[in-house]
C-alpha cells in the first residue's frame, strides 16, 4: 500500500473514527483487521453474518476492496462517500493553497508522493535545505510577510503553522549572505525586532540534502524551541543539535531518568539546585566555556563572588566545574533534574 493511500486512511481515521481495513482484490489484508471479502464486491456489498459492509475503491496506484464495520443504510452511504474520497484523493493536494501544501508537509500530513507533486509544482530547486520553527509574539501575518521579504530565492518561504506559529524554510546557497543557517535565523529575529518590535524565537533544524526531509527537519527546529524553554536558554535563536544530548535523555523512561539523578545526587546537592542563583551562576559559567572574567563580567558579579559560589557547588555535589569533565557532568545532573 502506498503512503498516499495510508495518509488518506489515517486522516479519515483521525477526522471520522473510522477504521478501514484495506486489501488487494484478491484478498489479501494491506490494513486493518476485518475478516477478508469472500469474493472481491462489485460495488458495495453487506456481509451481514460478519457485520463488515465492502466496497471497492480505485486509487491513482491501483485497485483495492475496503470493509468499515457495520451494516445498514448508514454504513452504505458511508461506503459510497470514502470510495469518492479515497479516489480524489491524489488530486485534493494538487488543489491546496502553497502554504497549506507547505503547513501540511512541514507537519507530517503528507507522504513522499505528495511531496514530489509539490517540488513539481512549484519547481522546487535540487539544494539543500533546512526549516526553521518562529515563535513570535505578534500578529502571524504581520510576521510571515515580513519573514517573506528576506526569501533570498523563489523557493524559499514563510508560512503560518498554526497556533500563531511560522516557519520559514531555506535553501542553502554558497553565495548567500549568511551560509549559516543560524546566523540567517539571527537576521530574521533581529529583523523582526527592528522592523515590527517583535520578540521572537527561533528553532533551527538540520540541514537535509533533499526537499523529501523538510519534514524531518521542522520537527527538529520545533524541538529546539521547546527544549530551549525547558532549560530556560538564553539567546533568540537555537539549533537543534545544542539539544541532542537533551533530546537522548528525553527518550530514556522516566524510572531511569530519576535511577541516574539519585545516583549523581545526594540529598545536599539536590537542594543546591532549588537555589536559581547558584545554578545560573553555574549555567553562565558553563555558557562562556568555563571562563570566570567573562562570566563575572556577564553576570555584573564580583569575581570573588563568582569563585565563591564555584566554591560552593564544588562542596555540596563533589563537582568542579573549572574541570571540563565535571562540567559535563553537571550539565546533564541539571538537564536530568528538569527532565525528572
């Protein structure tokens, strides 16, 4: 079964709680679970021993004999409405909007098939490209029409994802101004600053070699914006992959997660990190690469303070943070302590 075929019964599934089961003409099960047809249906038919109503459906790839649980006039009416639907449905992409085509692609809701309608459609260049997630506190239209005007090309664009959300999606260019996706990121929010007084946030996802990834990378740069406000990060714009350690630890099941924290903490350490000022001393200092005049200089602290407070976080958690490996160490105790 093809992914288009399986994206339409999944959006059915969602938008209707219908569940289809699929199968090829000759009966053989593609999804689902309804028992198979005893004799491929012409048209619509009832099996009401079974309680399965089947019909046929053609799609662009091909035949198939659908069953929705059920019998009756309303399971019939159903049947001849998802047969219309399942058929049409490679052509209902072709008629969206670019930025729903785009919204739906950047979220998942389309499959490979779809996606190379939309490069073909809209001549979608062979480059490299990656997405950004913007949260900015404004009106989304003002935003994507701004984020628009600094498309360095046609193919790339703005569009609102929802939720007051945007995304803006780049095509890497050697020629580019900022070859850096993350420096482009800080044009944008800059920009939005400057020319609307907007704050914004923006998550920078990976870079993928083909336009069929563009999905991949959304949900990174969405990622980075989140996790960026779980550790309470400093700074407008943050890559996905400051993150990944984060995002490793995020998928290890919580009863693991606080295992590894009481391993690493005592019940002393565990009260140093309720203390806000002590860790974002600690967080600042590991911010400028374990530097105490930059750090005391970012923080207006006096540097006998700072050395002080360093002092401190050594005695209670046995971790020297002017050490490389220790400061590694307690970046993941304070990402492990909000994760639990």
């Amino acid at each position: 079964m093809n992914s288009e075929l399986r994206n339409s019964i999944r959006r059915i599934r969602e938008s209707t709680d219908i569940e289809l089961s699929v199968f090829t003409p000759e009966g053989r099960c593609l999804t689902g679970s309804a028992p198979a047809p005893g004799a491929s249906p012409d048209g619509i038919a009832q099996d009401r021993e079974r309680g399965y109503t089947y019909f046929r459906a053609s799609c662009k790839s091909g035949e198939y004999v659908c069953a929705l649980a059920g019998t009756g006039k309303v399971q019939k009416n159903y049947a001849v409405l998802l047969a219309d639907l399942l058929e049409n449905a490679g052509n209902r992409v072709l008629s969206l909007s670019k930025n729903e085509f785009t919204r739906q692609i950047l979220l998942g809701e389309c499959g490979a098939a779809d996606v190379r309608k939309y490069c073909a459609k809209y001549a979608v260049p062979d480059l490299p490209c990656c997405a950004m997630a913007v949260s900015a506190k404004g009106d989304a239209a003002d935003v994507v029409n701004l984020l628009s005007q600094y498309a360095e090309n046609g193919a790339d664009c703005a569009v609102p994802v929802g939720g007051g959300d945007c995304a803006f999606i780049r095509f890497m260019n050697e020629e580019s101004e900022y070859p850096s996706a993350a420096d482009f990121a800080t044009f944008l929010s800059r920009s939005l600053w400057e020319e609307l007084g907007v704050e914004s946030h923006i998550g920078v996802g990976g870079v993928f070699r083909r336009f069929e990834d563009i999905g991949k990378s959304y949900q990174q740069a969405s990622a980075a914006l989140r996790l960026s406000a779980v550790l309470h990060s400093k700074g407008s714009v943050h890559s996905y992959r400051e993150f990944v350690l984060m995002k490793m630890l995020e998928d290890i099941p919580d009863n693991k997660l606080a295992e590894y924290l009481s391993i690493l903490l005592d019940g002393a350490a565990k009260e140093l990190l309720k203390d806000e000022d002590m860790v974002n001393t600690a967080e600042e200092f590991l911010e400028n690469n374990l530097n105490v005049s930059e750090t005391s200089r970012n923080l207006y602290m006096h540097r006998n303070t700072l050395m002080y407070r360093l002092d401190k976080i050594e005695r209670v958690t046995g971790l020297n943070l002017r050490k490389f490996s220790d400061a590694v160490t307690f970046r993941v105790i304070t990402i492990l302590n909000r994760l639990v």
